[in-house]
C-alpha cells in the first residue's frame, strides 16, 4: 500500500515539477528578452541624443583645422615685428590657442580621429619651425613665403585630417 502512495504521489509531483521548470525556464528567457529590449530602447533613445552633440564636435574639430590651416592662418594672422622668430611664436601660439579652445571635443570623436587631429597640429607646428630654420628666411614676410610656398609642393596636414574626419562623419550615418 505505500508503495502505491508513493507512485501516486510521484504521479502527481513530477508532472508539476516538469511543468514548474519548464515555466521557470520560460519566464526567465522572457526577462531576458525584455531586459535586452529595455537596454536596446535606452541606447537608441542615448544615441538619438548623442549623436547632435557628435556631429557639433565634428564640426568644431573641422573649424579647428581650417583654421591652424597654414593657408588660412598666415593670411588670418599678420606679423607683430619683422623678426621671423616673433611670428613663428605667434603662429604657434594661435594654433595652441585655438588648439585649448577645443581641447573638450576628443570625448565626442573616436580616439584614432583624436591622434589624426593631433598629428595634423604637431606637423603644422613642425612645418612652421621648419621654415623658420632655413637660412635664406630672415624676417617674417620671408617666413610666410617660405611656408606658402612649402604648400605648393605637397598638401597641408589640416587636408589630410580632414578628409578622414569627412570619412568618419560619413560612417555615422
């Protein structure tokens, strides 16, 4: 007789069991789903907010470079004294300037776009010293012939940094 009980209570038992498991399984795939989906929905909802705020950074970023441009900046920024090395410094300096006004855009834009930017004022800086090293430059006006004149030959750095910034702009969308 007891035997019998116990089959009968496993009758009963193991059917709820299976039933319970299955409803748990169910139900915890369920809170997956939805969990996913909550996070989905706030990041779509971060992004739509986001992604004016990248764009503008991108926007400043692109100024930035036009305007450290050597093209645009010796014709933006006239010489204080005849000395060559008194406009080198005051050519740096704006591009510093300019540089620091902007600095808060890098945690919009990726890190790589960042080392571009980066790399396109080092070298603007680096031409500019360049120049003023050559011996026939000895006053600022040579100074700025001689880095115009550097620009024919080869592109600015500026360009290059912003073809990439176009490119990554374009990604976005």
């Amino acid at each position: 007789m007891e035997t019998t009980k116990i089959i009968e209570l496993l009758s009963y038992t193991l059917p709820a069991l299976i039933t319970g498991g299955v409803a748990y399984y169910f139900f915890s795939l369920h809170t997956k789903n939805e969990e996913g989906r909550r996070r989905y929905l706030i990041q779509k909802e971060a992004q739509k907010n986001a992604l004016p705020l990248r764009l503008q950074a991108y926007e400043r970023i692109a100024l930035f470079l036009e305007r450290i441009n050597p093209t645009n900046l010796l014709v933006r920024v006239a010489p204080i004294s005849s000395e060559k090395i008194d406009y080198q410094n005051f050519l740096v300096a704006h591009i510093d300037q300019e540089f620091e006004h902007n600095l808060t855009q890098q945690i919009y834009i990726s890190d790589e776009c960042w080392k571009i930017v980066l790399a396109a004022k080092n070298a603007t800086i680096q031409m500019i010293r360049k120049a003023s090293l050559n011996p026939e430059v000895n006053n600022a006006d040579k100074l700025r012939e001689a880095i115009f004149n550097d620009l024919i030959d080869k592109q600015s750095p500026s360009n290059n940094a912003l073809a990439y910034i176009k490119k990554e702009v374009g990604e976005l969308w």
